[in-house]
C-alpha cells in the first residue's frame, strides 16, 4: 500500500496531489505538445492517438543503444583480493597518551646592539 502525501497549504487547506494528478489524467496538458497529463499523444478534438505506453516502447526499440533500468543486469562490483605475501607489516607502536607530543620552547632573545 502506497503512502499518499498530503501537502498543506499556507491557508491551512489539505491537497493530495496523487488524487489531483489521477483525477485530471486525461485532460491536455498546457502548452504547445499535443498531449495529456498522462503523457497520451492527443489528436483532433483532444482525442487519444497513441498511448503513453506505446510511445515508450517505440522510443525503446529505436534506440538499442539505451537500455530501460528494469532490463539492466546488475553487476558485482569486482573488487581486488589482496594476495597474501609471507611479508610482515610493521605493526605502528602504540603511542604513550600520558608523554607530551611536543615541547614549546621560547627562543632565547637577540641582544640589542649598544651604541
């Protein structure tokens, strides 16, 4: 079961634009593309030529070059498998928390030339 998002409007008023989306399915969208909200090509007098459906699958017989995600296999990424060497790592020392990581010291002073 799909969740319906509901928006608020700044006057308080609830909108669901799924049910707002589905309810104006087949009424031609604006502009100068002779279709519907559904994507359906629309003909004289707002009558349907060609589905959304048909459309698409056309698109994707054209262009074999691009394939839909659903047909796509999905690969294991190849990651590399470290080989073993009868090398030893160095292992780091393990640092002391308690001793100072660095010492500050104060630069002894140049002596002014006396005149």
């Amino acid at each position: 079961m799909a969740i319906r998002k509901q928006y608020r409007t700044m006057q308080g008023r609830l909108i669901d634009l799924e049910k707002l989306a589905a309810k104006n399915e087949l009424v031609p969208a604006i502009g100068n593309v002779p279709v519907n909200a559904r994507g359906d090509e629309l003909g004289p007098g707002g009558r349907i030529i060609r589905k959304r459906e048909d459309i698409i699958a056309e698109y994707y017989e054209k262009n074999t070059n691009f394939n839909p995600i659903e047909n796509r296999v999905r690969r294991q990424a190849e990651v590399p498998v470290p080989q073993h060497t009868n090398e030893t790592v160095p292992t780091p020392t393990p640092r002391n928390v308690d001793a100072p990581t660095s010492v500050i010291t104060k630069a002894p002073q140049k002596e002014q030339p006396t005149e």
